[in-house]
C-alpha cells in the first residue's frame, strides 16, 4: 500500500517545512517539500496543516499489568492495545516488576507477540525484581539469544522489594546479557529498577569499577529521586531514564530539562512505567496506597516541557531519538528519514495526538481509534 502524507510540518534543517512524506508499505520512502506521484491506487492522507513528528519509544511498560504489592486485588490489569496507540507510542519494550511470581516471562513473551500482530513494533525483557532471574529457558543468554522479542534483563537495586543483589552477582548477570547481545545483534542490556535506598546508584559504580562490562549494558530508570548520582553515570557515558508524572508533569518537565541541559547531548531517555503499580509508602517500608502508570504521562511530559520553553522538536528528543540509539534502532526508529520506519505522529494546533501510523497502518485519526481491538470497545 502507498500513502501519501500531505500539508504537514516536518522539521528539517533547521526549521518545521511544508513537508510530505510518501509511505510505501511499512517505511518512509520520500520526504520532500513536494512529492510528484500518480500511482494507481495511491492514497492521499491530507495532514491539515499539523506537525509531523516520530512515533514515541517508551522502553518500560508493563504490558501484562504490574503491582500485586498489598495481596493480589491489587494486580494492575494488563495494558490495552488502544492505550499506548491514543499516546502516540509505537514502539514499546515491556517487563515485569515486583511480581515474577504470579506473573511469568512467558506471559510476557505472548503479550509482546500479541502487540506485534496488532501492529506496535514491541520488545520484552526478561527477568523480574528478584534474583536469580525467572526465565523462560532456563537462562538470560538463552533468551535474549533465542526468543526474537528479548532485548536484554530486567533487575531491581537499592530497593527494599529486591533481591538485595551482590556486586558479582550483577556484575555475572550483566555479562550474561553482553554476551547474548554480541550473539544476537540485540542491545544485550542489563534494566535497573533503582529504588529510594539510601545507596542509589552505588552498585553499579562498584561494578564499573571492577569488572570490564561496558557502561552501555547498565540502564538505570526511576533516576528522578537521584539525579546528581544518574548525571554522574551519564557523563561517564551511561544512559539514564527518567520516569515521567503523571501528577505534575510540570514539576517532573523542569527536572527532565535540566538533566537534559547537565547530560551529555543524546543520554537523557524518558519513561512511563505504564500500568505498572504505584505504590505509596510510609517511614517504615508499609504501603498505605497504591495507584498506576499511565503510558498517557509521555506525551503529557513532553508538552509540559514544551509550555516551560522547550522547542518540541527538542522536547521529543528523550523519547524518540534517544532511546532509539540507546536499544540500537535509529533510525529505523526515532527519526522522520528515507527508509525510517513509518511510524508517525500528527499534532494539532494545540499538541494533542490527532493522528498514528505505525509501520505505515493509520491506527488513530481525529483522535479515534481506525482499527478494531479484541476485548475493548475502541
């Protein structure tokens, strides 16, 4: 199928230009201030006027729900497929969290392929907060090597809910995922649910310090609470993923920017922790509430730091370009280019997602789902 996207913005050296883009199949195979085409059955999407900009990469969604903190009537559900598509996210990478207990690699695995078949480009992590790691072949290398959806582990540290993981034990993990990341031609990367203990980020630190694992395979997130130690890491060359709020984006929008103006050009990513459990705790590591991550908090973000002064085109770089390049996907991912995947966002006026192609399939115009969706009313 050939589309043709006219009477959009696209940024382009150096400023948004009427733009349009010619879709063949799954890729952008033209971008120009005008295409001449008149192929048989060549269809004509008029962009109104909007800005055109990358579909979204959120690398931590949990796809199968997270939570199960406080018994199991606080098991988050699993992610809808409409969610992350009415947030403008076409690329997602999904995990488990607290419970790798009641929740399985396996089920993880089959909710990824099932994104998949609706049309999201979807990855998974294997692993969960405990240690050793739950799998699904009995071994991290196996499957980041052999399950085509498995990018990398998942771990927590300095968390009262982890497994309270040692120096070698983290330091045998991540080489693990190294490893099986040079075998696949996968990212091979070792995920970091950081909490709020009192050592931060020190483990890794340690690791680094003794070991000769690249600082590539460390990914920490939720570095928001630890900023001073995750710009450390950052200007070490370490990539560092901030969770959005969906509270206060503008609070969380003003600690994004300036990480972003303090990092390295390109080492800021930002993240939702999509239908993952928010739990509340008390002094003495109780719970007294718990709530849940919207993949919706993305997007949010982004405008917030548009309304704090950033330029969009700026402002979409932590959850476009730069996990892009982080999971080794630019610019099949994360860039509006020649052979780019055709995974595109159209802004209004007012910077609500108006329309979402992914892999060249419309799924969102004026706002409304165009595809059908099994077991929600979209």
């Amino acid at each position: 199928m050939i589309k043709l996207l006219n009477h959009i913005l696209v940024f382009r050296e150096g400023a948004w230009r009427p733009t349009e883009i010619l879709i063949a199949d799954r890729r952008i195979a033209r971008v120009a201030d005008r295409i001449p085409c008149s192929l048989e059955g060549l269809e004509i999407i008029d962009g109104q006027g909007m800005k055109a900009i990358p579909g979204y990469l959120d690398q931590h969604v949990h796809i199968t729900g997270g939570g199960g903190e406080g018994g199991f009537s606080n098991q988050v559900p699993p992610l809808r497929f409409s969610a992350p598509v009415k947030a403008g996210i076409t690329t997602l990478v999904g995990l488990l969290g607290t419970d790798g207990t009641t929740r399985s690699v396996e089920s993880l695995v089959a909710k990824t392929k099932a994104l998949r078949e609706n049309g999201l480009t979807a990855f998974c992590l294997t692993g969960a907060y405990e240690y050793p790691s739950p799998t699904v072949t009995g071994s991290v290398r196996r499957d980041i090597v052999l399950i085509e959806e498995c990018i990398g582990v998942k771990i927590a540290i300095c968390d009262h809910r982890s497994a309270s993981i040692t120096r070698d034990e983290l330091a045998r993990l991540a080489s693990d995922a190294h490893q099986a990341g040079i075998l696949s031609g996968k990212p091979g990367i070792v995920h970091l649910h950081t909490g709020s203990g009192p050592d931060r980020l020190d483990l890794i630190f340690d690791v680094l310090a003794h070991s000769n694992i690249p600082i590539s395979v460390f990914r920490p997130t939720h570095v928001a609470g630890k900023l001073e130690d995750a710009l450390r890491f950052a200007q070490m060359g370490g990539y560092i993923d901030i969770t959005c709020s969906a509270e206060n984006p503008d609070k969380r929008a003003g600690l994004i920017l300036d990480a972003v103006s303090r990092a390295p050009r390109g080492l800021v990513t930002i993240s939702t922790d999509g239908n993952g459990s928010m739990p509340v705790w008390n002094e003495k590591n109780e719970m007294i509430g718990i709530g849940a991550g919207s993949v919706a908090s993305l997007h949010e973000n982004i405008l917030a730091m548009v309304r704090r002064g950033a330029p969009l085109e700026e402002a979409i770089l932590p959850a476009t370009e730069n996990p892009a390049r982080a999971l080794k996907l630019y610019p099949r991912k994360g860039a509006l280019l020649e052979g780019s995947d055709a995974d595109i966002l159209l802004l209004d006026g007012a910077g609500r997602i108006d329309t979402v192609f992914a892999l060249g399939r419309m799924l969102l115009r004026g706002g409304e789902m165009q595809v059908h969706c099994n077991f929600e009313d979209c």
